[in-house]
C-alpha cells in the first residue's frame, strides 16, 4: 500500500463557497453530498484528508509481470508501463482491491477537464492529485516488478 497526497497547499473550500454550492439548485446531488460533508469536517474543528491510500501489487513470473493498482487508471499509465518494460509482457489492470478514485497523469492534469478537475469528488476527496502522481505510481510499480525465477516453467 502507499498514501497518495492531493493538491500541494491543503485544500479548504471556504464556507460560504461550500454553502453556495449548497444553495445552488442546478448542483448535483453528488457535488451536494461532497460539501456537505466538508461542511461536517470543518464546523467539527478537523481539517480534511490530504492524502488517501492507494494499492499496488505485481505478480511477476520469470519476465512476465501483471501490475494491479486500485484505481481508475486512465490509459496513460498502461502506455507508460509497456513503455518502460518495453521487452517484458506485462498485463495492467485497475479497479483491483477497490477503487479510490480516478487517477489522472500529470498530462491530464495539466490538460484539466472533467475528469481532472471534476471527478475527485465523486469518491469523497477533499482536492485533486498532485501532477506528481504519475511518477509516484509508475516508480513504485515499477520497483515492485523486477523479472522473477520464482516459476516453475510448464512440463
């Protein structure tokens, strides 16, 4: 497992943004339920999660290697990864042991849009992901993937 830290400076709607939000009747009711909940968080004296945990795992046999993270990983990350092992097979796959959220690459992010800008809510955090998160996510998969001798081949 690793933490995963959201925007650099902590992120803190003011209340009458949030209330806003609130009073706005074209605000979905996710986008409702998300400052709602911040609301709670601040008149309760606590400050919101800034980081979230995130799983990796690899299975790795002989060059073989099967990345699983818990996200909704955009294509970038599996492009990036074949990249990388450019001589290895490798499998990506997301959504495994749970989902955290949409997890953008720095391209993305900098690009902005929806799922960039918009989705983080929808899985109750309280900003985006830093453009760092790409790397992070790419380095420790990466080092978690190192070819394996641990397999017996086929009879």
């Amino acid at each position: 497992m690793h933490k995963f830290y959201h925007m650099q400076e902590q992120v803190r709607l003011l209340r009458e943004q949030l209330e806003e939000l609130l009073a706005n009747p074209s605000t979905d009711k996710y986008r409702a339920q998300w400052a709602r909940k911040l609301l709670e968080i601040n008149s309760s004296g606590q400050q919101p999660a800034n980081s979230a945990t995130f799983t990796i795992q690899t299975l790795t046999c002989g060059n073989f290697a099967l990345i699983a993270l818990s996200g909704e990983m955009c294509v970038g990350y599996s492009l990036r990864f074949k990249a990388e092992l450019k001589d290895r097979p490798i499998i990506v796959a997301g959504y495994c042991n749970g989902i955290i959220a949409y997890v953008p690459t720095a391209r993305i992010l900098s690009e902005g849009g929806y799922e960039a800008d918009g989705s983080y809510f929808y899985f109750g955090l309280p900003a985006p992901f830093k453009p760092e998160v790409e790397e992070t996510v790419v380095r420790k998969a990466l080092g978690m993937a190192s070819p394996s001798s641990d397999c017996q081949q086929p009879l």
